[in-house]
C-alpha cells in the first residue's frame, strides 16, 4: 500500500459559472481555494423548474448572486447542506434572501464542535448553525422531478449528511468523500471509528457516480471508498511501527510520517494522529501513559 491516494486534480473551474455534470446537476464553485478546499467549494443545483441547492458554499456575495442568478426563473424548494463547515454553511442565509428556499441540515448535533488548532475551530465550524428543518437519517426530500435520501455519515463532522439521488445512484458526498484528497478527521469535530462506519455503509451501495464538496465527479465510487478505507487501515499500521519504535508523542509521529508536509497542514496532520490514536485506545490497542490528547504519550497495548 502506498501513501499518497490517486486523485484526478484536473478540473476545470471557471467561478461562478453553472456547468452541467450530470442529468438535471449543475455545479458553481465558490471562489474560496485554499489547503482545505482544494479550488472552492461546489454548490450543486439538482433539478429544473422547482431545485434544490446543495451546500450554498461560503458567504461570498458573488458567489450566492451566481447561485442565484443560475436558476433564475425557477422555483428553490430547498437549500440543503451537508455540513455545518463554514465554506459549505454560511451562505445559506444570503442565498435565502435572494432566491428564496427552506433551509435544511441535520442541526445541533449536542457534541462537542470544533478542533484545537488554528484554523480548525470556529474560524472552520459553525456551531450556532440552525436550519428550519432538521434532517434525519432516512429522510427523503421530494420535489416534482427528483427525489434525494438522506445519509447521516459523521465522521469528518458530526452532523455530516449525504444526499442519494434517488434512482440515479449518484451521491452527493460533501466533505465525507472528496475528488481531490483524504478528508480531515480533526477530533472532536471528526470522529475516526464513526468515519469508517459511514464509508462502509457507502461500501455497501452501488453507486455510478460521487459528487463531492470540492474537486470533480468520483466516476469509480467503489474504489474511492476502498481506497479511503485501506488508506485509514495502513495509516493506522503506521502510527503502531511508530509507538514499537519508540516514537510515543504526537509531533514526533507527525515528523516522521509527515515530514514533507507543509507547515500549515501539519495541526491538521496532529489531529488526524489524534483521530487515529483514539480509535486504536477504543479497541484498547493503544494506551495513554497518562492524559489523552495532543499531548499525550502513548504505547502500544501489543509491545
Ligand atoms: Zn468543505
């Protein structure tokens, strides 16, 4: 197994202007690049004549006056977002007051939000986000020519949701599954074991095609998902060598698996450490010689 997964990273983006990628799918990408959102964040417009919106992106007033202005003339039932992530959520207001729509998302999830680096707390969350219509795992939203099921898949966050088209097996994945990178599990926010329950139930559909938050359509879903999945598998096998090799704290396992890596990225790369060093404590086959976090010292329960 290798590190790096292969991602196709040649999209063509021409902000703000509606592209079809699928039968009844438009997508606008946000003017928002940056190391988390690869070349913005993709709103999705599903249907004509009557639409949904999914994920009105960041509060960007050019970008909403995009959305907007690309289904002109057509009625928005709703504005649907995956996740209460800034770049996906603060929008929904703006592009409420321009086009009109009901706002919906799982909502308070009552766990804690956020994560303990810079750029990954509420600069990144937003936990006062309400919707006026809380989804549920389960749900289907109806409009008159397309269906969406709703996932709840936590993981990357806790009130993560996915939207199945319904009897077009294409999903629209958010941040959950990306077309350009792994996704960040930054705990609390992101949970490991609840990340890799929520690709294994992917695992089990038989989908055509992901369209995610950022980056361009996933045409193999399957093997992304495994691909996710065994990447999480041999990362967890890394961070084990590590503790047997006597490498017990965070940034010393970070210097070593992700010594390349740049250094804004690297807070990130602790938390994914974390992420992982917590899943392995829950199965007890790792410990915490004394307090958990990131600045723990750990040890493996085998060695
Ligand atoms: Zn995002």
């Amino acid at each position: 197994m290798s590190a790096e997964l292969a991602f196709n990273r040649n999209q063509d983006v021409d902000y703000g202007v509606a592209q079809e990628v699928g039968p009844g799918i438009r997508r606008i990408v946000a003017n928002n690049p940056g190391p988390y959102t690869f070349l913005g964040t993709n709103s999705y417009v599903v249907g004509s004549g009557e639409v949904a919106v999914i994920d009105p992106g960041p509060a960007d007033e050019r970008h909403l006056k995009a959305v907007a202005a690309a289904i002109k003339g057509e009625r928005l039932s709703h504005i649907l977002v995956t996740h209460s992530h800034r770049d996906h959520c603060d929008g929904a207001r703006g592009l409420q007051a321009l086009a009109g729509g009901m706002i919906a998302a799982f909502g308070a999830t009552g766990t804690p939000r956020g994560a303990g680096v810079p750029g990954l707390g509420e600069a990144f969350v937003d936990p006062s986000f309400a919707p006026d219509r809380r989804l549920a795992d389960g749900d289907t939203i109806r409009s008159k020519g397309f269906a969406l099921d709703v996932m709840h898949l936590p993981g990357h966050a806790p009130d993560h949701l996915c939207f199945a088209l319904v009897g077009k097996r294409t999903v629209f994945t958010g941040d959950h599954v990306m077309g350009w990178n792994t996704t960040v599990i930054a705990p609390p926010e992101g949970n490991m074991a609840q990340f890799l329950a929520s690709l294994e139930r992917l695992m089990k559909r038989h989908d055509k095609v992901f369209l995610p938050g950022h980056g361009g359509r996933i045409q193999t879903p399957q093997r992304v998902v495994k691909a996710y999945i065994m990447h999480r598998k041999w990362r967890e096998q890394t961070i084990l060598a590590c503790l047997d090799d006597g490498v017990r704290t965070i940034p010393r396992i970070v210097e070593r698996l992700y010594g390349t890596l740049d250094a804004g990225l690297k807070g990130a790369a602790a938390l994914s450490v974390l992420a992982h060093l917590e899943h392995l404590a829950a199965r007890d086959l790792v410990a915490a010689d004394g307090p958990s976090g990131l600045l723990g010292v750990f040890s493996s329960r085998a060695s």
